[in-house]
C-alpha cells in the first residue's frame, strides 16, 4: 500500500511543470505561424512567446488528466487560454489602460512592435480570435456538444463577466479617491483572474470527459485558487515592498492600490488565503489521488509562491 505522503514524494512537481511548459510553448508556437502580413504575426508571436509562467494551460491540462483524459485532447484549449491571456496583457499594458514598459521581464508589445500603424490592439485582436479559431478546429474526435459547451466557457471568461467586466470596474477605481470595498475588490479579482483560471480547469475537465458532477468540482476548485492567486499577489505586494523598503530608504512600492492585506490587515489577508486553498482542495478528495496529484501541487505553488 502506498501512503500518501510517498505518492507525493513520486509527483515531482518541477519536472512536471518543465515538461508541460515546453509542451505548451511548443504548441504554441505552432498555432502561430509567421506568414503575410509578416508584422502582425510577429507582433502576436512577441508577446505570445515572451515568456510567462503559463498557469493556466497548466491547469487545463492538469484537469484533463484529473478525469483521466490524455493531455493531448486539451491542449487546443490550453493554447486558447493563453491566447486570450497573452491579449489582455497587450490592452492591459496599452497607453490608454496602464501604459506599462515591461510586461513578462520584456518591453511591452506597443514598445516594441511600434510602426507607422499601431499594430498593437490588433496583434490583441489575432491573438483573440486565434484562441476561437483553435478551439472549433483542432478537436478531432471531440463530441460538439463539448466542443460548444467549452467555447461558451472561455467567452464568457474574456467578456464582461470576466476580464472586460472586471478591468471595466479596476478602471473605474484606478485614480479616484473612492474607497475600494472588500466586495468590489473580491468582485474585480474574480472576474480579472479567477474566471480565466475557471475557464482553463472547466474546459480540461470537459475535454478529458468529465462527469458534469466532476466538472462542477473543478470549476470551484478553480475559482477558489484563482482568487488565491490575487491574494497571495496582494500578500506579495506588501512583504515584498516592505523587503524592499529596507534596501531603498523609504520608498513605498504599493502606495496607491487596494489590497487584501490593506482592507484586512497582513495576518487575515494570510488567514483567508489558507481559506481558499483548503476549501479548493477540498473539491478534490473524490478524485482518483494519483491523477489529481498535479492539480493538488499546482493549488499548492499559487498558494506558496513568491513572484
Ligand atoms: C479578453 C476581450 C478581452 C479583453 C481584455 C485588458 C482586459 C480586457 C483585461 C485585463 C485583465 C488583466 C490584466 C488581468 C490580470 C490577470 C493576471 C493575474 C495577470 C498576471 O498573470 P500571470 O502571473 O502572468 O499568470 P504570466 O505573465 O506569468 O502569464
């Protein structure tokens, strides 16, 4: 009988994600190639390839694999989310929206894919309807039903139930003096975050032939650590500055965003982060221990990170 403690010690979880990751980026790399016009293309590859830690195709293939699918069935899905991702960091870094220099330790895409016309919003746009595009052709064998059932999931994940709806409301606050809510701040991380990360796990489950009972877990499991993510990043954002802080005389790096740790202070921001990762992993006890082992470890990297 093997214990649990030994089956985790037989899941390494670097060697898992190295292997994905390169699987991912390869993947990737070829659902967009170079052809005419050659600059769109090389201006969507830029961000596209640029790096990232690819979470979220991690987690749609780790929930493939979670119901017993063969990770190959969800890949096309797993590209597409990336896809989706990569383009709202390009309008997220935008001029208009945060007008960032560096985006994935690299210039942003309007910084360097700069020509007579910004190609910038439409390399977003390629990379948009590219994620559709992946998702309606490159299913062979996969029942329609399924196919439709996890395009609806990544749209409403991108539309205003998800990133549009959520970067609408960070806008609203982003310079105005209003007081952010914990329930308005929970509400944009969702909807910013924890959807995108629901709709990877959900579309996984369903192409590795889930039952609907199945899926449902995961869909929670999957908003629980999506919205971890964010507070974890907030929970960052204070130790990390104030590590900072020490080595730069003074100089606040968090000074103007609403955070978990400000709302309810360094130690309940901690509390409730253990909150959702024990009340995510709790989704997976009825799953078959072995397979689920990646998801387990990936709720547990987004709960322990620290960039
Ligand atoms: C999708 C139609 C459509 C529009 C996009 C601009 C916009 C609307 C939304 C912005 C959403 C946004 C910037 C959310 C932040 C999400 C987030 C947690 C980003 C960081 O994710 P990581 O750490 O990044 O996984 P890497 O670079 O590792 O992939």
């Amino acid at each position: 009988i093997i214990t649990t403690e030994e089956e985790n010690t037989m899941f390494n979880f670097e060697d898992y994600v190295a292997e994905k990751v390169n699987q991912v980026n390869d993947a990737l790399d070829d659902a967009v190639p170079v052809n005419y016009p050659k600059t769109i293309y090389e201006a969507m590859k830029y961000s596209l390839m640029a790096g990232g830690k690819r979470i979220r195709p991690l987690l749609c293939i780790a929930a493939c694999e979670a119901v017993g699918g063969h990770q190959s069935a969800a890949m096309p899905a797993a590209c597409a989310v990336e896809m989706i991702h990569t383009m709202s960091l390009i309008q997220d870094d935008l001029p208009c929206m945060d007008n960032d220099d560096l985006r994935r330790g690299k210039p942003t895409n309007h910084k360097v894919c700069v020509c007579k016309h910004s190609l910038n919003p439409l390399a977003g746009d390629g990379l948009f309807v590219l994620a559709i595009e992946q998702m309606a052709t490159a299913t062979p064998g996969v029942a329609p039903n399924k196919v439709l059932a996890a395009v609806r999931e990544l749209a409403k994940a991108g539309g205003v139930e998800g990133l549009v709806g959520g970067q609408a409301e960070d806008l609203r606050y982003t310079g105005s003096n209003q007081t952010v809510k914990l329930e308005t701040l929970e509400n944009i991380h969702l909807r910013k975050t924890a959807v995108l990360f629901e709709a990877s796990v959900v579309m996984g489950a369903i192409f590795g032939g889930g039952s609907d009972e199945q899926v449902e877990k995961l869909r929670i499991f999957a908003r629980k650590i999506g919205l971890l993510f964010q507070v974890v990043d907030d929970i960052l954002d204070v130790t990390q500055s104030s590590e900072e802080l020490g080595k730069t005389a003074g100089k606040d790096l968090a000074v103007d965003k609403t955070t978990y740790p400000k709302l309810l202070g360094l130690e309940k921001a901690m509390e409730f982060a253990e909150k959702l990762n024990g009340e995510a992993t709790a989704q997976l006890t009825d799953f078959d221990r072995k397979k689920v082992a990646p998801l387990v470890a990936l709720a547990d990297y987004i709960a322990r990170r620290h960039n």
